[in-house]
C-alpha cells in the first residue's frame, strides 16, 4: 500500500513539473515573438478603404459616407526586414502606405464621436468623452502597407465580391515596429506619410486629410466586433498609389506635422524589398 501511494505521489509532481515547463515554455515563445516582430499582432487586422477623398477619387470610386472596413488576415503580416512577396498570376500588386493603430485595451460597443473628422477630434480632445474613450483604447501605431493585388481587387468589385484574394495574401500586410503612442504627439493626425519606390516619391500626404478621424475609426470598428490588444487598424491610404515588381524597393515613412513635406525627422523610416513569391 505504501508502495502505491509513493508511486502516485511520483505520478502527480512528474504531472506538475511537465506543466509547469510547459506553462514557462508558452510564456518564453510570447515574449520572443513580440521582440521579434516589434508588434504583438492580435485576433485581426482591420482594414478602412477610402479614407482619404483623393485616393478615392484616383480609382474612381465615390467617397463613402461612412468607414469602408474590411479585414486581412494575420498571415498577411511581416515584420521590418522582411520581403514582399508577388503571387505567380497576379499581375499588378499596388502599394498603399498607411498610419495603423495598434490596441492596447479589450474594447467593445464604444461611443461615435458626433463629428467624425481629424479637426473635431483634436478639438474634443479632453472635451469630448467620446473621443477621449476612443483614444484610451489605443496602445500605440505603427506605419504599414495595405498590399493590394489590383486587377483582382477590380474584378472582384465589379462583381460584388469581397477584397480577401486581392488583400489577403501573404506578405499583403508589412507593418513596422511599434511606434510609442507619444512619439506622434498631442495630435495623431498632424503627421506626414509617404512612400517611394526605387527612390521615386509615390505617395505624400497628411493624415489630416482622412475622411474619418482615429477616434471615429478605433470606436466604429469596436461596434462591429470586439478589439482585443495587438489589434490593428489600417486607417487607410492618401492618393498616388501605384504598382511594384519583383526587384522593385519599396520605402515607406513617418513625420510629425501633417505639413513636413521636407519628411523631417521621421519616426518610422523602413524600406520593404519586392520578390517573386509561389503562390
């Protein structure tokens, strides 16, 4: 008897100890993934299209009344360093430079601010709970890239099909390192975006100029579904978007002042080559 309950006794600390390595062995692969990617990307990374009027206006498409959302999915993402990659059979993969938002705090069902636009939301900032609620929930931002397979995306608009195979693919969703939510200061949308391919500036505009303001965005989005923390929204793209080819270097940046044409200071500078992919 006494064997018996030395035996299980062995049985049930073996038990312990293998779950305690295994417990220790998760949290050490969640550490090293977050280093190592810079973001901790979480369930979803949402998309908005047509936030800029101008970028709207180059495709032919009307400027929406309300946040076109639509979602990539984590697959799609790469870390600085990282290439993109062009499908066998896509024939033209555009680039879009994006501000992204990353969520710091759980967020479900928050409060729309009255007036959807950058101007209203800087000026409620402090004033109005809405957007004050909105901004809590943001951790920090990142600069990205919306890769979008464009024959495909018109194809599939022209039949009234969601955008995932023109979106979604793999190496679709590049995103820089996090940027720390202060280091864009008072005002999120008082910065300056731009990308360039081969050293030709393509894309240059002011977040000033989207149709709905961080706050609206970050509180739209959490009335569709639940935002968890690591979760990305794309705010969308200013105009000049513009196809790239295998061998193509695509450099995207970041500045404070929605103005700094001169690109000044950036706190995000990060350059993406474009290779020949499979699939």
């Amino acid at each position: 008897m006494v064997i018996v309950i030395v035996i299980v006794i062995v049985i049930v600390i073996v038990i312990v100890i293998i779950v305690v390595i295994v417990t220790i062995m998760v949290i050490i692969m969640v550490i090293i993934s977050i280093v190592v990617i810079g973001i901790a990307v979480g369930i979803a990374i949402v998309a908005i299209g047509r936030n800029y009027a101008a970028h709207a206006a180059e495709l032919a498409n009307p400027v929406p009344a309300a946040p076109v959302v639509f979602l990539k999915p984590t697959s799609a993402y790469i870390g600085p360093g990282e290439a993109i990659r062009v499908p066998m059979g896509v024939p033209e993969l555009h680039h879009e430079v994006e501000l992204c938002v990353v969520i710091g705090e759980s967020a479900k069902g928050l409060d729309l601010p009255a007036d959807p636009s950058p101007a209203a939301a800087k000026a409620g900032a402090g004033v109005d709970a809405a957007v004050d609620a909105a901004m809590a929930v943001v951790g920090g931002y990142a600069l990205g890239l919306d890769m979008t397979a464009r024959e495909v995306q018109s194809v599939a608009k022209g039949k009234g099909l969601p955008w995932t195979e023109a979106k979604g693919r793999d190496t679709y969703a590049p995103i820089s390192d996090l940027i720390a939510k202060d280091a864009l200061g008072d005002d999120v949308h008082d910065v300056r975006l731009w990308a360039e391919v081969n050293g030709e500036l393509r894309q240059d505009g002011g977040a000033t100029d989207m149709l709905f303001s961080v706050p609206y965005l970050v509180a739209y989005v959490s009335r569709l579904m639940s935002l968890a923390p690591g979760d990305v929204i794309m705010t969308g793209t200013p105009s000049g978007v513009g196809p790239v080819v295998p061998g193509d270097s695509i450099r995207v940046g970041l500045a404070r002042g929605a103005d700094n044409v001169a690109h000044a200071d950036p706190v995000a500078d990060l350059t993406f080559a474009v290779e020949q992919g499979m699939w």
